[in-house]
C-alpha cells in the first residue's frame, strides 16, 4: 500500500511548482478589464507565430539545402533563370536563420560550370569580383554585348561588304 503521507507531498510539490512558474509567465496574464489586452493579445500571437516559424523551418530547411547543394548552372536556360532561382533559394535560407555570404554564392556559381567552359570559369574567378551581384552583372552585360554582335553579324555577315566600299 503505498504512503499517503508520500503521495499528499508529491501532489503538494507539483502544486508549488506550478505556483512558482506563475511568476515565470512568458507574457503578461489577461488583465480581466482588458487594459493591457493589445500588449497581451500581441505576445500571444508573436509567440504563437515563432513557434509557428520554427516549425516550418525544422521541415522547410533540409528540403531547402537539398535544393542549394543541387542547383546547377547548366540546367537553365539563361543566367536571368538561374540567378533568379538561386535568390528563391537563399531567401528560404535565410528565413530558416542559415546565413550564406557572398563567397558561397561565388564559389556555388563557379563550382556549377561544365566542364567543358573551365576556362571561362578561371576567368571569371580571376576577374575579382568580389560580390555576387558583381559578377552576374558583369555576365548579363557580356550576354547583352554578344546578341548585339551576333545580330549585327546577322544583318551584314563577313565578306558581304560590297567591293564599290573598299576599292573607294
């Protein structure tokens, strides 16, 4: 049979415990007059919220990092697509608190080159950019200038120069 003198102690230390965790509160308590209800109802729900937050990130970020660590350029079409594709990423990631800095994103485009373009890979890293956003305006300018040249070249190609031109 078991003490009661025992059990009435364990139910009196449970009912301290909660007594004193009263004073712990991690928001206000409900005033019944409702004078500090926006101060209490914002607490509630900024902890509801966070909670909320941290779920999703515990399931959002392995999903995420997957994604970070498979993104190639190669697999599309522009680098428009891809750059725009890499920020949705790094958005995710920095919503779930992983912080990544511009060298990763740097050595993460340079790594995804084929490998048949590994000169033009060296030149890049050798342009010395230094940030991220550098370096994919310096590629959407290149693939600005090399339509303008392949449109040009497709208005008038090599040797369609009339000989009335060059004997003047």
């Amino acid at each position: 049979m078991p003490d009661c003198n025992k059990v009435f102690r364990d139910e009196d230390r449970k009912f301290l415990n909660q007594m004193t965790n009263i004073t712990k509160l991690e928001f206000p308590a409900f005033d019944i007059s409702g004078k500090n209800y926006l101060s209490w109802i914002h607490r509630f729900f900024e902890k509801k919220i966070t909670e909320r937050l941290d779920h999703q990130r515990n399931i959002v970020l392995p999903k995420i990092h997957c994604e970070w660590m498979h993104i190639r350029l190669q697999d599309f079409k522009t680098i428009s697509e891809y750059n725009s594709e890499q920020f949705r990423i790094y958005s995710k990631l920095t919503l779930s608190k992983k912080i990544i800095i511009d060298e990763d994103m740097l050595e993460k485009f340079f790594s995804t080159f084929q490998a048949s373009n590994v000169l033009l890979q060296q030149q890049y890293r050798e342009s010395g950019s230094n940030k991220y956003s550098e370096l994919i305006y310096c590629l959407l300018i290149a693939k600005q200038n090399n339509e303008l040249l392949m449109k040009n070249y497709g208005l008038r190609p090599t040797s369609s120069v009339s000989l009335l031109y060059c004997i003047a």
